[in-house]
C-alpha cells in the first residue's frame, strides 16, 4: 500500500488539530487553549465524538495507523452516508484496516471511537489509487451538551444520535458532548461563537442537576448568558435549546442547590421566552421529554444514559424537531 500525505483538511468534526513531524491530534477545543478551560473539560475535549477522517478515493482498501491506546476503540466506516461497518482495535492494537470497499471513486468517512483520544499517524491506500480530502461545502451543525450527547453507549461512533442526524440531513457535525462536563461554562460558549455553523443545538441541565454547579438565581441567567455570548457571532443562525430527556430519579426530587428537572425545564423555556421577546426570532425550545420521555424509560438502563437503542430512537425525535427550522445540504 501507499502512504497518503495529509494535513488538516482531512479531518471533519475537530475544533482543532494538533500536529508535530510524526502524527494527527484531533481536539474537540482549540488544543492551544486547553488552560483556558477546565481539566475535566479537555479530558474530555480529547474524546474524538464525532469526528471523522473524510477523504475522496477509488482504493478497495484503506489502512489507518494510529497510535497505540490501553483501551479498546471503535472506528466505523460510512461510504457516501450510508454505514458500512465497524472494525475494533483492542488494546495496544494500532492499524485499522477497511478492504472489500467499492471500486469505484467514492467518499468515505471514518469515524473515530467517541470515548477516546485518537492519534492518526499514517493513512494508506491501495498503490495505484488516488485519496484526497472531501471539499467542505456541508451545512454545519454544532451540537453541546452532556454524556448524552457525547453517547458513549451507542453501538458504534457512527449510531450516536448526533452522527445519526448528521447523515440523514447531510450536515458536517462537531460534536461539542462533553461527558459530565456540559456547565455553560462562558468560555466554551465562546469557542461555539467563533465556530462557523449553519444551526446549532445546546443540550442543557443534566449535568448541572448532577454536579449542583448551578442553582435558581444562576441557571437562567446561565442559558441566556451563553446564548448571548454566541449570538455576538451567529445573530441569524438557528439555535434549539434542549432541556434534559426523562431521568426518574431527578425529576421531582432537588439537589442541594434547590433545582430538579421540573424546575430546568421551565427555566430554560422562560430564557428563551425572553430572549424571543427582545427579537431573537431564530431561537427554538425543544422539551427533552418530547425527545425522550417517560414512556421510554426501558430504554434507559441506568434511568440516566440511553442505551444503544435509546440512541437510535433519540436521533428520530430529535430529527422531527431540528428540521422545520434548519437549512438543507444543497
């Protein structure tokens, strides 16, 4: 096989690329920043939910080498949107290797694991064939929020409900799911803001129901604060703001900061009411239970994550509220 010469427009679904003489870092914050925010946060931000290596090619076969991890990572195969196949590296293992693909000139997405860092140090294809990166002409979608967006239960990295929705409308994702760490924080609002996007979706509360970071005088003024801070950038774009989906145990009873799911709801709902009242026209609220409600508690194991199925079901709610609003591929 050949060794294809890269740079940073392979990648899709990093916020930045971290490079030296031997490999690829994908982050999922600006990696020349990562003081600027908190520790758990680029623990996280090192995950590579959602990002993919793209490229145009006519090989049957294609070989990613990175480098080696002490745990096991998924990278699944997606030919022109349509999923293809997952291949497990375990372990200490380091090439990746996809063959029996269609001989013909094609695009092919790699998705990376989305519970993991991933160093790409080589890509390689069949001698005699060509590889280039895809050209970035797909709407942008940017979605924030929590271990449920970031889904590390799903299937595969190419069944998170954000991948789902991402191919189904032909949209370029950055997956912003930071697990446990999705607290508004001011400073990744900014990095949404100077991203460019064609819509945007911010899955809020969960995890401040669980780390009791904020509370009823700061939680609304949390929300609006981030969405104003992105609206400096985006002031046309479409934004969804989604409350928490059904979680049993955290629906009625308060954490010590005096907030339950109940209580999030209606707070966010109120900062979008007020933020449309002073002009925000592009501003959607999405209630989490329409996404995932109580009738779908079985598919919630730990009566927080959904499972892989849950995934799945989520990606065709959240799809039935996205599109209405949001602009097309083409």
């Amino acid at each position: 096989m050949q060794t294809i010469e890269m740079n940073e427009a392979w990648f899709r679904g990093a916020v930045s690329i971290e490079t030296n003489e031997a490999n690829f870092r994908p982050w999922r914050l600006p990696h020349g920043q990562l003081n600027l925010f908190a520790s758990k946060v680029v623990e996280r931000a090192g995950e590579t939910a959602g990002i993919r290596l793209a490229c145009l090619t006519d090989s049957t076969s294609i070989e990613l080498h990175v480098t080696r991890s002490d745990q096991d990572r998924q990278f699944d195969i997606v030919i022109e949107e349509e999923f293809i196949g997952t291949k497990t590296l375990l372990a200490g293992d380091d090439i990746c290797l996809f063959t029996n693909l269609p001989d013909r000139k094609k695009r092919v997405d790699i998705y990376f694991t989305q519970n993991a860092a991933v160093i790409v140090e080589a890509l390689k294809v069949d001698v005699g064939t060509s590889a280039i990166p895809v050209p970035n002409d797909q709407p942008r979608w940017i979605t924030y929020g929590s271990s449920i967006t970031q889904c590390n239960t799903a299937e595969s990295p190419a069944h998170t409900w954000p991948a789902i929705v991402a191919r189904h409308n032909g949209w370029d994702l950055t997956c912003m799911g930071f697990a446990g760490q999705c607290h508004l924080e001011p400073m990744v609002a900014r990095v949404i803001r100077d991203l460019p996007a064609d819509v945007i979706s911010l899955c809020l509360g969960i995890n401040v129901m669980g780390g009791q970071t904020l509370n009823i005088r700061t939680f609304r003024s949390a929300v609006i604060g981030m969405v104003s801070i992105i609206r400096e950038k985006h002031r046309h774009t479409p934004i969804f703001l989604f409350s928490p989906i059904y979680c049993p145990h955290r629906e009625t009873d308060e954490n010590v900061a005096g907030m339950n799911l109940v209580i999030m709801r209606k707070e966010i709902q109120e900062a979008v009411n007020i933020l449309t009242a002073y002009g925000d026209s592009n501003l959607t609220y999405v209630d989490g239970l329409d996404i995932m409600g109580e009738g779908y508690v079985d598919y919630l194991p730990d009566h927080l994550h959904p499972n892989a199925e849950g995934y799945k079901i989520m990606a065709h709610h959240v799809l039935g509220k996205l599109n209405d609003r949001s602009p097309k591929n083409g």
